[in-house]
C-alpha cells in the first residue's frame, strides 16, 4: 500500500511539473509577445530568452514550443537590428521546424518567407535568393503553380534578382508572375497592375524606355479603373511615368504627370511625405534640364 502511495505521489508530482511547464513556457512567451507588440524590446528579450529556455530543457516532448520562442526571439532581434542575432534564431526556427515536420507545409512557408523578407530588408541579396528560390518551389509544390502567392513569390524572387543587377532572370520571373496573375484574375485586377509595375521600373532601370511606358501606361489605366485618379496608388504609377518621359526628353507630358500626382498627394493631405518629396524633387531636376 505504501509502494503504491509512493507511485501515485510521484505521478501527480510529474503531472503537476509538468502542467507547470507548459504554463510557464506560454505565461513567458506571452509575455514576450505583448511586449514586442508594445515596442518593449528589452521586456520582449527577456521573457522571450526565458520561454526559450523552458522549451529546451523539454525539447523532445515540447518540440513546437522551442519552434514558436526561436521565431519569436528573430523577430525580436530583427526589431533591434541585431542582424547576426535575429538571422541565427530564424534559420534555427526553420532548420527545427524541418526536423519535427520532415513534410513541407504552409507553416514552413511562412518561416522561409520570414527570412526572406528579413535578408531583402537588409539588402543581403546573395543570402536572400537562394532562401526565394526555396520559398517559391514550395509554394509551387504545395499550392500550385498557378496560385497567387506562387505568383508574388515569382515577383519578390524577380525583384532580388533585380536589386542584383540580374535583369533578364528578373523580366522572366516578373513576366510569369504578370501572366499567372492575368490567367487567375483578368488585367483590371490590382495584382496585375503591380506585376506591370514591376516590368516598368526594370525595363526604365535598363534604358528601355518604350516598353517602361507600355507597362506604365497600362498600370495607369488599370488604377484609375479600381480606384480612381485620385488615389495614392495613381500619383505614384503617374511619377514614375513621368520620370519615363522625362528620360526621354518628352518634358510637357513628365511635368504635365509629375504636377497631377503632386496634386494628388496635397489633396490627401501628404505634403510631408517622401512621396510627395519624391516628385516635388522630380519636377525640380525637370524644370533644370528644361533650362539647360
């Protein structure tokens, strides 16, 4: 009787240790987030070190919660441009998250994508394109290829590429995220528009005027349909078309775009804005070159 006292004295002394540690773990990764969610990022360090350490001494039988801390403490870390820090807990979170569920899934999707946008905001485009090349072929395995989000991944893919200087990967890659996005849903649809964007800017980057005006234009005519010439989205796609034309020496029509966005922005009440800043400074250099 008393051996069996014992056993059960043990086991709920187990049970207790254990139902304590996973309230602690979730008390001290909740607290972690809502200061992150606060911007206090010495509060959100703490308790995120602290969950993360309660979810390591049980790695085997809290796999998930090592997963959830790791991503929490990169993200963290990325807020406090820590960079070595915050790039080390996001490959740990995925390269845990590959150990604990071997079969890509949508949640792999979303801690690849969080590395790439993390090494594209910190212009590591030689880290970034090999971590977009994975996060587009596992949208293409999981969702399709003839999905959106396999579309955008084919543009943010396109756009590392650009920033890279490596133009004609980029066209391609931006070109069939264009023509996925017109197949799913027609030309008059926002994502479209931005795929024509995207061509704009490369092919105005690379001296191909006629066809950044193509694309512009047609991004143009898309914008002011879905949301009118008044929108914020319209003043910049009419500012870059501007700067197009000013290129090419076509100088009525860029100061006639880049005095209709400026417009635009003071009517939205963006006067202090970079954008507003953007174009002011655009018709400046034009009146210059007008002179010259």
């Amino acid at each position: 009787m008393k051996t069996l006292f014992l056993f059960a004295l043990f086991f709920w002394l187990f049970f207790l240790s254990e139902k304590s540690y996973s309230q602690t773990w979730k008390t001290n990764c909740d607290l972690a987030f809502k200061f992150y969610q606060e911007k206090n990022l010495d509060g959100a360090l703490f308790y995120g070190r602290r969950s993360l350490e309660l979810a390591g001494k049980n790695v085997d039988e809290n796999e998930f919660a090592f997963v959830i801390s790791s991503n929490l403490l990169g993200a963290v870390f990325r807020e406090r441009k820590e960079i070595d820090s915050a790039e080390y807990y996001f490959r740990l979170t995925i390269t845990t998250y590959k150990k604990l569920n071997p079969k890509p899934d949508t949640l792999l999707i979303t801690y690849v994508r969080t590395l790439a946008d993390f090494y594209f905001e910190i212009s590591d485009y030689k880290k970034d394109e090999p971590v977009q090349i994975e996060l587009r072929e596992l949208l293409g395995s999981i969702l399709g290829k003839e999905h959106p989000h396999y579309a955008f991944s084919c543009l943010t893919l396109g756009e590392t590429y650009d920033m890279m200087k490596q133009y004609s990967k980029a066209e391609e890659l931006y070109l069939e995220g264009k023509n996925i996005y017109e197949k799913i849903y027609g030309k008059e649809n926002y994502s479209y528009s931005v795929s024509c964007s995207f061509l704009g800017d490369l092919y105005d980057a690379t001296n191909q005027f006629i066809k950044a005006e193509s694309y512009f234009l047609e991004e143009k005519n898309i914008l002011e349909i879905i949301f009118g010439r008044e929108d914020i989205k319209y003043a910049s796609c009419i500012n870059n078309l501007g700067n197009v034309y000013k290129r090419m020496g076509e100088y009525k029509k860029a100061e006639a775009l880049f005095q209709e966005a400026k417009s635009i922005y003071e009517n939205n009440s963006l006067k202090e804005s970079e954008d507003y800043a953007f174009v002011c400074n655009n018709l400046g250099h034009l009146f210059l070159e007008i002179q010259d």
